[in-house]
C-alpha cells in the first residue's frame, strides 16, 4: 500500500467512534465500516497518480473475508490497470470491534484527525446512484512532504470511501481515488463504468454545501 494511500486510509478511520464501553474501551473504526456488510462484500476503485507527463493508473480492491462479532478480515488487492488479476498484491488487515484508547485521548479527540481544516455534506451521484457523502479537506504528511487530500465518505460504501483528490506541491503530484464497483452478496453488482479523474473537482476554500453532484 502507497503511504498517500495508507495515510487517507488513517484518515478514514479516524471518524468517530462509539462511546467508551463499560470496560473503557471504543469500538474500532475500522470495524464500524464494514459490520454491516456480509462476507464476501467488496469494493473496488480506480487510484491516478499524475506528476508532469507521468501517469500511473492502479486498481485496488477491498473484500470482506470473514466477519464475527469479535473482530474481521479485509483483504487489499492492488495492481495495474494494465496487469491481470494475478499479478496483484495482496495483504489482509485484521481489526478487533474493541480497543482501548491511549492515556489522555478522548473519543471525542480521536475522532478528529490533526490536520483536518474543513469538512461538510454533499450528495454524489455517480452511475444513477445517490450517496449521501461528508467530505472533509485535511493535510497529511507523507514522504514527499504535505498533501492536502479531499475526501467523501458515505456509510452506504464498505469501508467508508467515495472519492478523494490529494495534492502534493512539493512533488508536483495529484492522486484521485474513485470508486469502480461494489458488489453484496445476494444483491446486483454495482458499477461506475465513468469515474470522475478529475482534480479540478479539488477546491480548498470550498465550504459546506448541500445536494451538490459530481458528474
């Protein structure tokens, strides 16, 4: 996994959590995004990264392996657009629904990020189909320096991802993240055969909005 990505991931669960249990401890947010999905649910995107003339266009995938009502497995496939199915990566990640936080953090403290500076609503229709959305613009460190990253979350999305657009001015590169496909088992596949690629979509003054649309 790409540091720019592993640090949007960070983000991502870094949304709130429950209240502190009676033991002190709060449900993980990584299990909060995908409990109320079956096994075997995945969600697909589509991740640019352009820097001059450089492009590199990459799939990555997210599947639910297995679930219980102590912890679950997703598995990260990632490869090339170019490549075969075969050729990808692939790494699990096992979260606990529990854990206690560290000494000092309140769950209020840990669902907001360092380096958030605007969120807000916004409805995204993308394929005929309407996701309720809160993006948020924050700053993240990564290798090649700052990257201010927007992002949209909708609890409709296993593992919370829509989109998200992040820039990094010291390395002159902009990566997009958009959501191919999502498939439940038992339910219709769910494709977006046109996704966005767009970076102009990318504002970090933009305030709050409300029934908006990405095309």
């Amino acid at each position: 996994m790409t540091s720019l990505l592993l640090a949007i991931t960070l983000l991502f669960n870094a949304l709130p959590t429950t209240p502190l249990d009676e033991s002190g401890q709060v449900e993980n947010p990584v299990y909060s995004r995908w409990k109320n999905f079956p096994a075997g649910t995945r969600v697909q995107y589509l991740q640019i990264t352009r820097a001059g003339a450089f492009e590199e266009r990459r799939i990555i995938e997210y599947r639910l392996q297995e679930k219980s009502s102590e912890q679950l497995t997703v598995e990260i496939r990632s490869r090339l657009e170019n490549q075969k199915d075969e050729a990808a990566t692939t790494q699990s990640q096992t979260a606990r629904r529990l854990f206690r936080l560290p000494p000092g953090v309140s769950p209020a403290q840990f669902g907001k990020p360092a380096g958030r500076k605007a969120d807000g609503i916004e409805s995204v229709t993308l394929a005929s189909r309407t996701f309720k959305t809160r993006w948020f613009i924050a700053d993240v460190r990564v290798e090649a320096g700052i990257t201010e990253t927007k992002s949209w979350s909708s609890d409709d999305v296993p593992g919370g991802l829509v989109r998200s657009v992040s820039r990094t001015p010291a390395a002159k590169t902009t990566t997009t993240m958009d959501i191919l496909l999502l498939e439940q088992p038992g339910q219709p596949l769910w494709t977006n055969p046109a996704p966005a690629q767009r970076s102009e979509d990318f504002d970090s003054t933009e305030t709050a909005r409300e029934g908006s649309t990405i095309k």
